[in-house]
C-alpha cells in the first residue's frame, strides 16, 4: 500500500496490522464468494476478512495488477481459504458472462457477490469531462455490474447476500468526479430495485457507500489537492478493513433482516438519503 503523504495520516496502521485487532467467529463458514476487483484496496481487505470468517473467494482483477492480486490469494490463503484468481477487462461487458461461469466451476457455486470493481479520473469541469470517458466509467461500474450479476443470479439460492460497493459521492455529489458520482447514484438506486424483486426469494441485496479510504485508486486519480483535503469528521481516511467489516456485516446472517439498504462507512459524514 502507498504510504499517505499526509503527515496527519500517518498513524493508520499497515495493510497487514489493520487484521490484527479483528475477532473472527465463523461467520461464513462453507461460504463461496465473488469479488470483482479483489486486487487491493477494500476488495483485498473482504477477501481478507471472508477468509477469516470461513469463506473462499473468486477474485477479479486487471492484468497490470497481477502481483497484487498474488497478495491478496497469499493473505486469503494464510488463513486457510481458497483465492482463485481471474484477470478480465470489465470494461469489455462480454467477458461478464465468463467471470460468472469460471466463478462457479472454480468455488463450486457462489453464496455472497461483491461487485465492488469500479473506475474513476477526476475532471474539474463538464465542459472538460470527455463522452467516451463518460461512457468507460458506466461500462466499468454500472454495465459490467448489472450484467455479473445478471448471470450470477440464476446461481444464488435463499440466504444468498448481494452487496454493492457505492460511495459517498453519489450522496454529496462531489462534483470533480461527475461520471464516477452519478454512477454511484445509479448502483444504489439499482440495489433497492433488485432487493425489491429478489428479497421475497431469501436473497438479500445492499450497498455500502464509503467516504475517504485511502487505496490505490485515490493517489492513481485524484490531485494533489484533493489528497490533501483526504479525510473525515474522525480527522483521517478510512481503512480498507473498515469498509470491509461493513461487507462481512452484510453477507452474514447477522444483517438477516436487512435490505435495499445503503451503509454509510464515512468516518461520521451525516448524508441525506
Ligand atoms: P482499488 O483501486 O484498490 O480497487 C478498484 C478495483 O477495481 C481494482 O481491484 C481494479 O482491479 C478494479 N477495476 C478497475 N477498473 C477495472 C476494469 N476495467 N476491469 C476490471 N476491474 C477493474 O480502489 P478501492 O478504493 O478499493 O475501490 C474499490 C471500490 O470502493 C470501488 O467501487 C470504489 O468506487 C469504492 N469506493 C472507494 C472509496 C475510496 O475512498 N477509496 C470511497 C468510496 C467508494
């Protein structure tokens, strides 16, 4: 993980240290579950705490981030559990069907689905904000995801948990990151349509929408500024593992009675909606 510039962030624990303090029960004992964009960052962090709750993961990942996504099978592994790895471009919505049907012959079914995969690049302006830019942001976050799952649904039986990664943004509707944000409205808004058609089945379906973490994505996108100004009401980003307990919450039996619900995981931002 990139070290935060920010003098102020610096207590954040490591990547390995922020597992240190967490208290596995067997939550997900038996579970089998789809993670898009598993590489690093809060993808990496739920595999991480699946595996501690009993759980084997299919991961996605892109093809430069291999050796990322190496750690996250070795972390996954060190706690006893399968991490199978599979690269794809989502951005290409006709790998989808793939990622579902390798999911399945790989973990044997699927009982949890993180779509958490999503891309953003920050432009100042619409005047500046190119379509096709536009449109490769929707591929990734939105399209890609309706279509894994999509395919994934067939597959889940009563007592399965979809949960999709939103974000604050579509909340505050940050305005550098317009695609991004309004993606996120879409994913939240899609969450409480398909828990409204899936719930009466036993298959529950949730977001969560993170403020702050710092991950890969922030230092690779956004400007010096806006790291700068990269923090919360509790005085610093959130770790991934943060995000991640959040995620547990929501595939284990422990939410049994929540859905078409969005978690706010923001460090104390009070939001509307
Ligand atoms: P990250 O960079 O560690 O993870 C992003 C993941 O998306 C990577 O695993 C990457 O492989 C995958 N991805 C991106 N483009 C892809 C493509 N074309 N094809 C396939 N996979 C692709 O960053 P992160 O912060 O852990 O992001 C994970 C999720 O959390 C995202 O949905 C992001 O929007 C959400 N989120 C993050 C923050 C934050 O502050 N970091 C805040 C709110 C929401």
């Amino acid at each position: 993980q990139m070290p935060n510039p920010n003098p102020q962030f610096q207590n954040i624990p490591t990547e390995e240290g922020q597992y240190q303090k967490y208290r596995a029960a067997g939550k997900l004992k038996g579970q089998k579950a789809l993670i898009t964009g598993g590489d690093s960052g809060i993808g990496r962090a739920t595999a991480v705490l699946f595996a501690m709750e009993g759980a084997d993961s299919f991961i996605t990942h892109m093809s430069e981030e291999r050796q990322d996504a190496q750690k996250t099978k070795e972390m996954v592994e060190q706690h006893g559990h399968k991490c199978y790895l599979y690269e794809v471009d989502l951005s290409e919505l006709k790998n989808c069907k793939k990622v579902v049907d390798e999911a399945v012959s790989k973990l044997g079914g699927i009982d949890i689905l993180f779509n958490n995969a999503a891309y953003q690049m920050m432009v100042e302006s619409i005047d500046d904000l190119p379509e096709d830019q536009w449109i490769h942001t929707f591929n990734i976050n939105v399209h890609s995801l309706f279509h894994i799952t999509k395919y994934a649904r067939p597959h889940l039986k009563a007592g399965a948990s979809i949960i999709n990664n939103a974000s604050i943004n579509a909340y505050i509707g940050r305005p550098d990151l317009l695609d991004y944000t309004s993606t996120k409205g879409a994913i939240i808004s899609f969450t409480r349509g398909l828990s409204n058609q899936l719930v009466g089945k036993g298959i529950r379906v949730n977001a969560i929408a993170p403020g702050p973490v710092w991950t890969p994505l922030i230092p690779a996108t956004m400007s010096e500024k806006a790291i700068k100004d990269f923090t919360s009401p509790l005085g610093r980003p959130g770790q991934p593992s943060e995000i991640a307990t959040c995620v547990v919450f929501l595939a284990s039996t422990d939410s049994s009675f929540i859905s078409g619900q969005t978690i706010h995981c923001n460090g104390g931002v009070v939001v509307n909606g």
